[in-house]
C-alpha cells in the first residue's frame, strides 16, 4: 500500500469533499517540457481550512488553479486525480467546469484591488455572478447580492450596490469578492494569498470573516499563502509545499508543536519570536523549474542532509496521527 492510499483512507474517514491525489503538472517552455509539481497530494475536509504553505515560486497557486482547471496554455496536467464529490474534475469536459467553478468551487484571488472590474458597479457585477449560476433575475437576485454583502459585513449593502470598485478600499473589495462566492453558495472556497494586499488589522478582519463562513455555513476553505502567522491561527490542517512537492502534512496544532521535514523547521525557526532578537535565515535560493534536481529537492539547503538524499526521493511516510514527512531523517 503506497503512502498516498493511506493519506486518502484517512482523509475519506474524517469525510474529504476534495481530494487531490498525485497531481503531476510540467510547462512546455522553451527548452522542452519542464515538471513543476511532483505527486501532489492533499485533501480538504468538509467545514475545515486546509492551508497549503511554502515560499513563492513553490507550486501552490498552480496546484490550485488545477483544481479549477484554469491553467495557462502551456501547462498540462500529466498525470493524477481530483476528486470532488467522488467525481474526477480532470476526467470532465472542460464545458462542464463552468457548472462547477463559482456556484461549487470559488476562488477568491490574490489581489482584490485587480480582481473587479471598474466599470462596472459592485452590485452589477455581483448581479452578473448570481444570475450566471444561480439563474436569478430581478428583485429575487438583487436581494440574494445584498444578503450576500451584508454577510461579508459591508455597510449599507444596498446603497453600496451602486457604488464603483475605485470607491472601496482594498478591504472592502475582498469582501465584495467573498460576497460573490457567498451568493452562489460555493462549498469550497479557494483562499489565494487573500490578504496579500492588505494591513495587518484589515488581514485580521479578512481571516475572521472567512473563519465565521466556514463555521456558520460549513464552508471548506483551501487557505494558499506564506504566512506561517496566519496558518497557526486559522488552519485546521497545513500541507507544506517545497519546489513542487508536498514535503510535510499536519493537522495544524501537531505542525507548529512537532514539526518534523528539515523544511518545515527551518520555516518555522525564521518567524520572528518575544524572545529572539536575530531571525534565522535558510541558506541558499528555491530551485527554478529549469534545475534538475536529484533525490531530495529541499537537499541543496539542507543542514541534515547524508548521502541517500541525494540520490533517492523521499517519498511521505506516516510519523504521528494525520502526521507525514518526506524525509530520510525522520
């Protein structure tokens, strides 16, 4: 039995609605075909935050947007699965992704400043969202947007309808964005480094608002982002990706009590602490998608790394409950 069908009995117990499994995905660049994610692995619970963690560059927003399969034209999907309500999303026409992506699965993206568009009010193009999946028309539509802005906790929800992007701030419009995934009553949402472009008091607000949908409406949230600060507070479990492979996966309060992959250390040890007044730093830069990387890819870095690791992958294997690293250390 591979290490991946012990991952999937376990996630499938605690009853996964999304399941990715050995997700392999390359880019046809200049020079040929070049990998990009190795066997990527995880699965997101019903009503839980799953956060997939790791430095930019690293193979999380790619891995999320093969959930939606809204990849660019050079990318290809090898091989793998992921699996939504027991269907294979990659075995589905493609036609048949728009029944699925906003009305089943939203992706709130990285820069809400970007993301509406500024022509267009608020209202009219949540109107737009909503009767595109929804099938709403009329007074029945613009009171299910307002409904939804008045979850998101914007103020005077039905005069701020009328109201242009450039007339919110950068906070307002994420929520106007998590608003748009509301009004279509999406099961999961897919988190992109939501609070990117924000303040550290309006990133509080974001988190704690994503964290009330998911309580009161048992919403799963798949959480990408690099903010470890974020993670601890929010995610009930942690993946970390490393270089296109999932190096380390948790349930989130073992993660940062017990971490166990040399990478995850490392991570955890660079965030600023009370008591520290120098930040640890890993030495080295993240490989390039163009570097051939033999065994362990983390192994160029790595302060704990013997001769197996550069020669052999290591592949996940169980070190606790819910608890797995990819590492010969271990």
């Amino acid at each position: 039995m591979t290490i991946h069908r012990n991952l999937s009995i376990i996630y499938y117990i605690n009853m996964a609605i999304l399941d990715v499994k050995n997700l392999n995905l390359g880019f046809i660049l200049e020079n040929g075909f070049r990998q990009a994610l190795f066997d990527v692995s995880f699965s997101l619970e019903k009503g839980k935050m799953h956060a997939l963690v790791g430095e930019s560059g690293c193979g999380k927003t790619i891995s999320a947007m093969s959930i939606l399969r809204l990849l660019p034209k050079t990318a290809t999907i090898t091989s793998g699965q992921i699996i939504y309500n027991k269907e294979n999303l990659l075995g589905i026409p493609i036609k048949n992704m728009q029944n699925i992506r906003g009305s089943k699965i939203a992706l709130i993206p990285q820069d809400p400043m970007t993301s509406l568009n500024p022509l267009f009010t608020i209202g009219d193009q949540l109107l737009e969202v909503i009767n595109i999946h929804q099938g709403l028309k009329g007074k029945e539509a613009v009171k299910k947007a307002i409904d939804a802005l008045d979850a998101v906790q914007i103020p005077c929800a039905a005069e701020r309808m009328k109201a242009y992007p450039h007339e919110f701030s950068g906070g307002m419009k994420q929520r106007a964005i998590i608003a748009m995934a509301l009004a279509c009553n999406a099961e999961i949402l897919i988190a992109d480094e939501p609070t990117t472009a924000l303040d550290v008091t309006i990133q509080a607000q974001i988190m704690s608002l994503l964290d009330k949908i998911r309580t009161e409406r048992n919403t799963s949230i798949l959480l990408i982002t690099h903010d470890l600060a974020l993670v601890g507070e929010n995610a009930d479990y942690v993946s970390v990706m490393y270089a296109g492979r999932i190096v380390e996966t948790a349930p989130s309060k073992v993660f940062f009590a017990n971490p166990k992959h040399p990478y995850s250390i490392a991570l955890l040890r660079s965030l600023p602490s009370n008591n520290e007044t120098k930040l640890e730093t890993i030495k080295g830069q993240p490989p390039s998608i163009q570097q051939d990387i033999s065994g362990c890819r983390f192994h160029p870095r790595c302060t704990k790394c013997i001769d197996v690791c550069i020669k052999e992958v290591p592949v996940l294997d169980n070190v606790g409950i819910n608890h797995y690293s990819a590492c010969f250390r271990n």
